[in-house]
C-alpha cells in the first residue's frame, strides 16, 4: 500500500497561470480532504469530498476548484494563482467521516 | 476553533519519556480524543485516539483523566526522530454530519541527544 500520495511535490508559478495537484489513495477510502499550512499556523480545510462525484466547500475555498471523478484520485486546481497562495497542500483520506485521517507528503507551492 | 489548550513546546532528552499534556475541558461525552504529530515538512501522522480508557499501540500510550477534562501522550523512550509538533485534537466519535479536523498549534516537541 502507498496510502496517499501527491503530486508534485514542489511547483513555482507565476500570477495567473493555472495548475492541477493530484491526490491519489490506495486504501478505497470514501472521504478524502485538501488542507494547506501557512507558516505558523495549523491546517486549514480548503475542500473535502464524502465520495466519488462530490465535492464540498471547506473553510478557505476561494480560489480553488476540486473533482472527484474516481474514488481514488482527488484532484485540486488552481484557475488563476495569486501569490496568497503560496503555501503547502496536503492531502488527506479516510473510509468514513469520523475515521482516522490519512495524510500525503505535501506539495510545496510558491507562487511569483 | 480548536477545543484544546497545549503547551507551545517542551524539550526531552532522547531515551527518556515524553509526557504531552493536552487540556480539553469542554469535551462532552461523545468526542474522541485524537492524537497527530508533524515532522518538519511532511504530512501529519496519525499516532493514537481514544474515547475514556487509556489506550496503547506501538507508537505510544495515552492517558485520559477520569472526568475527561485533560489526556497525557507519552512517548515511552523518545528518539531523535520524535521531533515534531504535535497535536491534540477532539471530534465527535459518530453522526452523518461533516466534522472537521480542527489542528490547533499544538507543542512542539524537540528531543536532544
């Protein structure tokens, strides 16, 4: 099992441009979560899905989009990137709502 | 808002025991206790959760107080690689509701040699 994984791992964009982090899970978990972490602070909930076809706004949408299109694969994008989005992304999973989560390595993003 | 008070860090000397208190007064009955840690720059790591009864896996043990209101997480003999930032974090045990995960600061836990 590789549990969860992302990708990239790191990524520099300029202002504007547009990018897709992937977020994949192997453990056929129904829930699955995208956080970012500013320095000094904890993680903050950006979107989450409770399964394949739904996606839900977290505390901090704006700025971001999500699908769900297969059970295993989370994806969020980036339509216009500013650099407030400057952060790391981490991923998450879990079978049920209230189950223990899962975490991803992260992808650092700096935006210019 | 988080519903835990740690403290902001605490230092260990590696091969001693870890003891990370975590206050969680307003925990009603129906909330577990749960425990992550973060090493510097990766994905937080599950380490162990708990309802009322003490509770162990490989990882650690944790301490809850008989009224609930407070939980000790012991790293029984801490190593070099236990350096982190942990977190205690509540959440109810059931419902169809979504429940957030809710990271507070948590303490960071430095062990030297």
């Amino acid at each position: 099992n590789a549990g969860v994984t992302q990708t990239p791992k790191f990524r520099v964009l300029k202002t504007g441009q547009s990018m897709t982090l992937l977020c994949a899970q192997d453990m056929n978990h129904e829930y699955m979560y995208w956080y970012r972490q500013d320095p000094g602070m904890g993680l903050r909930l950006i979107h989450y899905s409770v399964g394949e076809g739904t996606t839900a706004k977290g505390e901090v949408p704006d700025g971001y989009n999500v699908s769900r299109l297969k059970k295993q694969n989370f994806l969020l994008g980036l339509e216009s990137a500013a650099p407030s989005q400057t952060s790391v992304y981490f991923c998450a999973s879990s079978y049920k709502v209230t189950d223990t989560q899962y975490f991803g390595p992260g992808t650092r993003l700096t935006v210019l | 808002d988080a519903k835990t008070t740690q403290p902001p860090s605490m230092d260990c000397a590696e091969g001693r025991a870890a003891n990370l208190p975590c206050n969680h007064s307003t925990i009603s009955g129906n909330e577990y206790v749960y425990w992550y840690r973060q090493i510097h720059s990766q994905g937080p790591q599950y380490i162990i959760h708990g309802l009322k009864n003490n509770e162990t896996n490989e990882m650690a043990s944790l301490i809850i107080t008989e009224d609930r209101k407070s939980s000790t997480l012991i790293l029984p003999h801490a190593t070099l690689r236990d350096t982190a930032v942990y977190y205690c974090i509540v959440r109810p045990r059931g419902g169809t509701g979504f429940q957030k995960l809710v990271f507070g600061t948590g303490t960071r836990l430095l062990v030297s040699p």
